[in-house]
C-alpha cells in the first residue's frame, strides 16, 4: 500500500525528468571541460541519445540506476508495492535499451553508458570518460560510415521533425 495519496503520487512522479538531469549535466561538464564538443538529444538517432559526439563516432546514454536496472547497484531497488507492475515497467526499459544500443551499433556508433552512481566519483568517471578517445576495433577496419545529416535547433519545433 502507498504511504502517499494518487494526486501526490502523480504530482512527484511527474517532477522526474528526462532531459537535463543533474547526471547527465555533470557529465556534459566533464566532456566539455576534457575538450570534447558533443551534441545533445538528437531526434535523428535511434533512441535520441543523451549526448551524441560525432568526432568520435560515440553516443553516451546518462541511465539511472532505479529505472534502467544497474546490476548490483543498492540505487536498483524494487519498490515493495506493485511488484508485478513495476517488474514489467523495468524489464520493458531494458529491454528498450538493448534496442537502442544495438540499432545505433548497427549504424557504425559506439555506445557508451554512464551509471547514475558513478557521477559520485569524479575523478573515475573524468578517466573513464577519457576512454572515448580510443579507436574501436570493429570500426578501424571498416569503411566510414557516415553521421546522419542534423537538423538545426530552428528546424526542430516542440520536439518534433519538421517536414
């Protein structure tokens, strides 16, 4: 049973973001203070990556750790209430994530994931971080693959394509 009622339930549920999370910022800070310029959002790309850095054919997805399911990590718990309920909830998003991870491998990107819990290291995360700069082995060989064509800010209307 919930301790809170459905409207205040509602209200905190509606508060959690998707965008712009204090996680994903501190790693957007951490890319742009190591040199790295990236794009953020890009509807383009399958699953619209949380930041997108086309020089190094890498996509980094900010996941947290409740709703993604970060294997033994104290932060992926499951809520006592609704068990079935929220089982389905997260075994879809990761199965979502799966999906996403191998449509963008498809496309010749390397997909890297940021934990919501390792934003408590700096230090680690700076030098993981750093990692991106190293070539890929499965690319090396490879013809390029060339990055899909990005619309500009001005194009885009209220998270929409514009035709």
């Amino acid at each position: 049973m919930d301790t809170i009622s459905k409207k205040h339930r509602s209200w905190n549920m509606a508060r959690i973001r998707a965008k712009n999370t204090k996680p994903e910022l501190k790693v957007r800070s951490i890319l742009h203070r190591s040199g790295y310029r990236f794009r953020l959002h890009v509807q383009e790309l399958p699953g619209c990556p949380d930041i997108v850095l086309p020089k190094w054919k890498t996509i980094v997805f900010v996941n947290g750790c409740f709703w993604h399911r970060h294997k033994g990590c104290k932060f992926a718990y499951s809520p006592k209430t609704r068990q079935a309920f929220w089982q389905k909830k997260f075994r879809e998003n990761v199965k979502r994530d799966a999906r996403k991870a191998l449509a963008l491998a498809a496309l010749g990107w390397r997909v890297e994931t940021v934990w919501e819990c390792e934003i408590a290291n700096p230090e680690n995360l700076f030098r993981r971080l750093q990692l991106i700069k190293r070539p890929k082995a499965s690319i090396r060989g490879s013809p390029s693959i060339p990055s899909p064509s990005f619309r500009r800010k001005s194009e885009i209307c209220q998270n929409r394509r514009v035709p």
